[in-house]
C-alpha cells in the first residue's frame, strides 16, 4: 500500500465556500425519519454523524456502528475488528504500535499499520 495525498480537502473547501451545495444531487430529507434513525442508532451505540463530502455538501447524517476494541493497542489489521492504524505522522516503513479503530467507517484519512510499520495513508471522502 502506498500514501495516497488527495486534494479532496481542497476541492471541499472551494465547493463549501462557492456554493456547489445546490449544483449537489442531494437526496431530499425527511426530518422525522432522521431523527428516528438517529435515535436507532445512539439506540445501539452508534455515531450518529456526516460521513463524507456528499453528506457534508447535502448536509445528511449516517450510523457508524462501533467496534468493540476501539482503542486496543494493534500491530496489524488482523488484530482490530475494522483497521488497525496510527495518529503519528504518515513516516512509512517506521515502526509504531497502532490502535483499533472505534467506529466502522470508509471515510476519513487514516495511517495504515501492518507488521508493526506504518505502510501507508488513506483519504477517502
């Protein structure tokens, strides 16, 4: 796995400030169902929250179910429910003890670890 750098955080910027919100295919919401989902979600111990630049723009929330060893130290994948990875600088080839994840989640950037080592960073919006 390589470090992967994206512009995404840029593009999300310059969409947020330009108004592309509206140029967005925005599903409609109904405020009743989000909040039923909301409260099925804290319900089982979920995180509530927008997941994405999509959801960010259209301004809809979605469930990440949570781990049950969020937090554990890790040296691989294998060891965690979801990832294993780091908050130290993406340094690859270094060697690092990770923690598991809390939430399962395909969004956001994280610091892979595997065999002990950072191997790479991922951004997904």
């Amino acid at each position: 796995m390589r470090c992967v750098s994206s512009g995404w955080a840029k593009v999300f910027l310059i969409a947020a400030t330009s108004g592309a919100a509206q140029a967005q295919n925005c599903p409609p919401l109904d405020a009743a169902e989000q909040k039923a989902r909301e409260q099925e979600c804290r319900a089982v111990g979920g995180e509530w929250a927008r997941f994405g630049v999509h959801a960010h723009l259209c301004g809809f929330y979605s469930c990440a179910a949570r781990t049950k060893d969020g937090g554990k130290p890790c040296r691989n994948r294998v060891e965690c429910e979801h990832l294993c990875v780091t908050d130290r600088p993406p340094s690859i080839g270094a060697e690092v003890t990770g923690h598991c994840t809390a939430v399962k989640t395909a969004f956001g950037c994280f610091t892979h670890v595997d065999g002990g080592k950072i191997v790479g960073r991922v951004c997904a919006d």
